[in-house]
C-alpha cells in the first residue's frame, strides 16, 4: 500500500514509524526541513518538503498512483484542501484529515460534491472519551472499549498483596467462578510477556485484561486495592476538551473547571449546564487549596500547554488530589513523569494513532487501539464468508495459526461476549478481538480476516 502523510508532527511522525514497521510504502510531506530529515534518518521512508495542500508538492510526493492521503498537519483548512486536491486532481481512492474544529463536523460539508473527506478523525473528541472511560473506571490505567463498548480492555497495575499476585493465570478461574475474564498480555518491567496458564503475576506488572463490560469493575478489583467511586471532578483548562470532558461527566459527577481567560469563562458558563466555572490559574496554590482540592478524586490538566499541564496536576498532587490525569503532547516528557508524582499521562498523538490505523488496516478490521504507546495493539476484527470461503470461520481458536506475539482476547457474538478458550469454534459475523505485541505480524493477522472476493 502507498500512502502519503501530510504532516510531519506528533501524530505524521508516530504513524509514519509504525506504518513503516510494517513495511509500507511511506512519503512525508511538511515544510520543515528539519523534521523531515529526522524522521528519514530514523526510519525508511521518502520526505518531500513543500506546502501539503499544493498540487505540484503532492504530485512530486507520488499522488497519482497513491491509494491512501493521510492529511495531519496543524491546519484543519490545509487538511481538507488537501484531500480536495488528492480527489480531485489525483483521483486518490482513500483520505484521511485530522479536523480539530468542531464548527466544520457540525455542518455536514464532509461529502464528495462537498468536502471529499473519507474519514475524519477529531483528536479531541478521542482524548475525552479516553479521559472519561478513565474515571469512569478507577484504578484503570487505560480502559479500551470493542464492539460498541460491549467488551473492553483494562489495563491495571497488581499491587502487593493483591489477591491475584503471586498466583498462577489459571487461578484466576477458580477465584472468580462466575466471571469470565482473560488476561491478554502482561507488561513488566518494560517487557511484553504472552500469557500462559502457568504464568505467574508479580506486583507492578502492568496486567492487560479483556471482559464484558459489567464485568471489569469485579475483576480490576482482584488485581488492585478496591478504590472508592469519583465523585468529584477538577479540569483545569477550558478548551475544547476541557469542555467536552465537562459536558460529559457533569451529569454523573461533580465537576469544577478552572480557565485563565474571562471570556472563555463567560461561554463556558452559558454551555454547560451543573459545571462550576472558576476563573484562574489552575497553578495557584490559593485557589486550589480554596477549592479543597485534597477532597478532589480526579485533577484532568487538558490546556495545550504541555509545562502548565505538568505543574498544575504536580501542585494538585502534594496538595492532597487522589489521581491526577496529564495531556502532555511532547512525547519526550511521557516517560519522565508517568508513574511519579502524575498518575496517568494522556497522549494525543496515540490516541489519534489508534483511530487512524483504524482506516488502514486490511481485512474487516474495525477498531484499533494504540497500547504502551504505539508498542502494541489491540484490533477487533470481523469474521466474513463461511467456512469454505474464510480462513477463521467454522475452526476452534486453538486451531488458528496465529503469528507469534498475538493471542485472541474474545469473541463478540450478537451481545453476547465470550472469553477467548481454545475449543470456541468462530461463526460468521463475530467480532474478534486480538492483542499484538509484535506488531511487525499485523500483515499476517490482516490475511485471516480477508472477506472473501466478491462479499461486499
């Protein structure tokens, strides 16, 4: 597959190393120099320096015979002209715009005699999402939600003398025997370790599990202390996200924003509806203490700033907030201060990684979560066709030859969520989930779930 990413920033550069992973063809297109040479020094791909949207730029990065555009740069207007170039002057069969203004989804303009965008993927609808399934979940490390949230992906640290450590997987059965669970994959120290039934969990091992959704919160309780519910919420940034985060947990929580600029204030103050809005500097230890801050559950610093996010949420902590949750963009900072003083660092560009490689993928692969920042995956794909015709339909799971460093998860059947067991025989339109720790094997995953010529 030959694809052109326009844009080579956080999101242009971490797609750009994981597609070349797995031995795509890659161009880059962006204006800065310097950016460009980096990520060809790094990695095997082609760099073309011009302004993205230009026909000329686009031509000379191979536009005629490309099958997918990726436009990812800092301009929501750059990314939407380039995809009318590349359908109009290059006729390119797939585009995909990153769209960070919400006053162009709301309008209905993405449509071929329109706005020819095929995919449109908004990085702070995904990011609130991720931060409310977070504290909708405490304890959660990361929380992924598959076929339409019936099954999901937790990842939870064990702690010491939790009731699990120490024990074989294939305890967990006999500890919880009325619920179904399977852990995917373990992380410790770094290390991506494939489960077995004799694989023991040691304390602070980051533990990936799949499960119902009604089921998670029984199992994270196995593997961490029991925490209490959050109740109370403080944002500290009225974006975008900050907005859309409020907008989504004021009705369940009691949620404080706290924004710099008065007028943001006053528009926030007419938008959302049980919300306080404060106005001021989420860093200011007064008005943190004033606000009782030691009784806050969650402390969310979502400002595009990446240091007053990082001070605010380190502030909020010694001042006595039970989790604090970071966006920080600069993925440079993510492994210095995850873990430490801040609990959990939001990435934008992984969680828009995820939602691109979505549309990349071959074979009826519907969802893509980005894990351990882009080491891993999770994907959920659909078996098509019948047991003539397909390669997983009407054979057990333990008959399935996957690539090494991949396991099945579960099978979503209907509503009906079955934990993955080697004797499960795959039906035509189960949705199947899979962990890939070497994602170097997802071309072979991707060959599994070919729907037969002439399906659709």
């Amino acid at each position: 597959m030959k694809i052109i990413i326009l844009g080579a920033g956080g999101v242009g550069g971490s797609l750009a190393q994981s597609l070349t992973e797995e031995a795509s063809d890659i161009t880059v297109v962006d204006t800065d120099g310097d950016r460009l040479r980096d990520l060809q020094d790094r990695f095997d791909i082609r760099t073309v320096r011009g302004m993205a949207s230009h026909p000329d730029v686009m031509r000379q990065a191979g536009a005629e015979d490309a099958d997918m555009l990726i436009a990812v740069t800092a301009s929501d207007e750059i990314n939407m002209i380039a995809c009318q170039v590349a359908h109009t002057v290059f006729h390119t069969p797939t585009k995909i715009a990153r769209i960070r203004s919400m006053a162009y989804l709301a309008e209905g303009i993405f449509r071929d005699e329109a706005m020819p965008v095929d995919h449109i993927v908004n990085p702070e609808e995904i990011v609130t999402h991720d931060i409310k399934r977070l504290i909708d979940n405490p304890g959660a490390l990361q929380v992924m939600d598959f076929a339409d949230g019936k099954a999901q992906l937790v990842c939870v640290l064990a702690y010491y003398g939790g009731p699990l450590v120490d024990q074989e997987l294939r305890y967990i059965r006999k500890h919880m025997p009325m619920v179904d669970t399977r852990v995917a994959a373990i992380f410790r120290k770094n290390r991506p370790i494939i489960p077995e039934g004799n694989t023991v969990i040691e304390a602070d091992d980051e533990v990936f599990f799949i499960a119902a959704a009604n089921d998670i919160q029984r199992v994270m309780n196995e593997l961490r202390r029991k925490e209490r519910p959050n109740k109370r919420i403080v944002i500290a940034g009225g974006g975008h996200i900050g907005e859309g985060l409020a907008k989504a947990a004021e009705h369940k929580y009691g949620v404080r924003i706290i924004e710099r600029n008065k007028q943001r204030c006053y528009e926030l103050s007419e938008s959302l509806h049980r919300t306080i809005v404060l106005a001021g500097n989420a860093s200011d230890r007064e008005l943190l203490l004033e606000e009782n801050i030691e009784e806050t559950d969650v402390f969310c610093a979502v400002t595009n700033d990446d240091e007053a996010n990082i001070m605010s949420s380190m502030l909020a902590k010694s001042l006595g907030a039970r989790k604090v949750i970071t966006l920080i963009n600069n993925p440079a900072y993510v492994d210095l201060i995850e873990g430490h003083d801040i609990d959990i660092v939001i990435s934008p560009q992984q969680a828009t990684l995820g939602s691109i490689l979505t549309h990349i993928r071959r074979g009826d692969i519907v969802k893509v979560h980005a894990l351990r920042r882009g080491a891993a995956e999770a994907i959920e794909a659909i078996a098509h066709g019948d047991e003539t015709s397909s390669k997983v339909i009407g054979r057990s799971l333990g008959d399935i030859k996957l690539p090494s460093g991949t396991n099945f998860g579960a099978i979503v059947r209907g509503d009906n969520v079955i934990i993955a067991h080697h004797d499960i025989i795959v039906k035509p339109d189960d949705h199947l989930i899979l962990f890939l720790i070497d994602k170097s094997k997802i071309r072979e995953v991707e060959r599994l779930f070919q729907a037969p010529l002439g399906f659709f």
